[in-house]
C-alpha cells in the first residue's frame, strides 16, 4: 500500500510549483488499456514535455510513491482495485516523429502504427511491421515489442531515458539495453521520452502494400474487440496460442473473461467486465498448459494491482 501522505505530498508540490497539468485523483485507468478494464489510480499526471516530466520527478522525489507509465495500455491489465500510487502518461509533445537521412527519431509517445506509416511516407522501410501492433514507442521500447519476424531490437539505434528517481536524461544506444525477446533492461522508473531507429532507403508503393498486407493478415486472424493482444510470451521454438489450444482452453470462460476461439492466445473481456476475471483465466490457462505439456507459460501482458502473478 502506498503512503496516502506521500500521495498527498505529491499532489500538492506538483500545484505548488503550479504543475497542474491533466492532475487528477481517483482516475479510472480503465479507458487506458485496450481491455478497458481495472480501477483508479491514485494519482494521475499527463506531462506535455521534458520539462513537465523533470517537475513530476522533482515531486516525487523522497516521498517513496510507487509510480506506473502508461503508454497506450495495449499489452496492461490493472486490478479491479486500481494502483495506489502515481500514474504518468506521456502528453501530446511527446508524440512527434521527425526523419534525418535514414534515420527516424520519435516521441516515446507516439503510436507505432503512425510511425510505420509515417516511415513509409518518408520513404523509408524497416519498420512497416509496426503497423500491427497497438502501443506507443516507450512501451516498445520497454518489451522489445515485435511482429511478423521483426522487432525493436532489429531497428532500435538509441534512446533518450529519463530517470524519475534521479531527475537525470541520458541518450544511450540500443546495445545498453540489453534487448531480448519481450524484454529490456529498462526500468520501471525510466521513462522512454524518445527513441531513433535507424532504417532503410525504401520504396514508398511497396511499403505501402506491405502495410496493407499486414493489416489484412491481422483482421484475419485476430480477434477484435477487447483484448490486449498476445496474452503470453511464446516458449522458444513453440507457439504459446498452439499449446492453449492443445491444453483444451480455447474458449474458456472464467466470468467476463474468456479464451478467443478466433487465437487461443488472445483473452477477450466482456464490455464492462471485470480486470480479475481476466487475471484468474490467466492463471487457469497457464496451470492447464503446465499439466499438459509441462511449459511454464509467462505472460507477456504487464499486471498491476495484483498481490502476485498469474
């Protein structure tokens, strides 16, 4: 549980220094995620720059608040009871995207299904995989996100960090970061305010048709509606959406939540359903594939507010 003190000594630094900007308290996170459902956060923030975010951290600074970023909530699923602490989304200017020769630098910010056709349009190619994936540039950044055969780590040239805890900016190149699959080594505390891939001179009608055939294998092939995409990471050399299947849990339903019959590792929610519901169908899935096969499935959706993992 957080400090409700330091909740409050928070809020009040960040009107003190009249740092007002999208504050609110009891904010439903629900209408962040593409699930679009969990509780409130605490506190709410919604910096529009680099100095803004610099305010935020000097606020926080010594009041022990847990914190959480949210980018565009595609791979989140936050608890029916919320997260006690401070939420931060990065704001407008922090969704820009600009291109120096072959290489293209963008907010942390900005939606990756922008960029890639943003980078098309440029004439560039590399990062038309993108289009397919839901979420923003930090939080691809964070999970090394990836999709039909690529991933971040194959176009990440380097990125600006800054550290909540330190109140410091670093640039650092993609090697210091320790990319693997789904993984990084940036923190919970390392906000991701911009990121400079290095692609390829392209062909902007074979771009384009790339993209258009990356989103019609999509809407193929995934489910719509409320999901948040692949539920769990894929075991080396295996496919965790075959192994659901196999472990007969396609179409499982634990209340508002229920196993897409459309891909096994999709989890769809109920309108208005319920972020435990999800959760416990998390933890069915994983225990029926452990009994089957004897794979520990580890999720590649990001839980917050729960006691423990699925």
């Amino acid at each position: 549980m957080a400090d409700a003190h330091g909740i409050n000594l928070v809020r009040q630094r960040l009107e003190d220094a009249s740092l007002t900007y999208g504050v609110r308290t009891g904010h439903g996170l629900a209408q962040l995620t593409t699930y679009r459902v969990g509780g409130p956060a605490a506190l709410f923030v919604c910096p529009d720059d680099e100095a803004e975010l610099m305010g935020v951290a000097a606020a926080l600074a010594g009041t022990g608040t847990p914190t959480l970023i949210v980018g565009r909530g595609s791979n989140l699923l936050v608890a029916d009871a919320g997260f006690d602490g401070l939420v931060i989304q990065l704001g407008a200017g922090f969704d820009r995207a600009r291109v120096h020769g072959n290489r293209l630098t963008a907010g942390g910010a900005a939606s990756l299904p922008v960029v890639a056709r943003f980078s098309v349009a440029e004439g560039l190619k590399g990062f038309e995989w993108a289009v397919g994936v839901p979420g923003s540039i930090g939080g691809a950044v964070r999970m090394n996100a990836g999709g039909h055969g690529s991933d971040m780590a194959a176009v990440l040239a380097e990125v600006t960090l800054l550290d909540l805890g330190q109140a410091t900016t670093t640039t650092v190149p993609a090697s210091h970061l320790d990319l693997e699959y789904r993984r990084s080594s940036v923190s919970g505390g390392q906000v991701v305010t911009s990121a400079t891939l290095s692609l390829e001179a392209g062909e902007r009608v074979e771009g384009e048709g790339l993209i258009a055939e990356i989103v019609r294998w999509r809407r193929e092939n995934q489910p719509g509606g409320q999901n948040s995409g692949s539920v769990f990471a894929n075991p080396p050399g295996d496919s965790a959406g075959r192994l659901i299947e196999l472990a007969g849990a396609k179409g499982l339903r634990v209340g508002s939540a229920v196993v897409s019959e459309r891909h096994a590792n999709f989890i769809q929610a109920d309108q208005g359903g319920s972020a435990d519901d999800i959760f416990a169908l998390m933890a069915e899935v994983r225990r029926r594939v452990a009994e089957v096969h004897g794979v520990d499935l580890l999720p590649e959706t990001v839980v917050v507010g729960f006691s423990e993992g699925p």
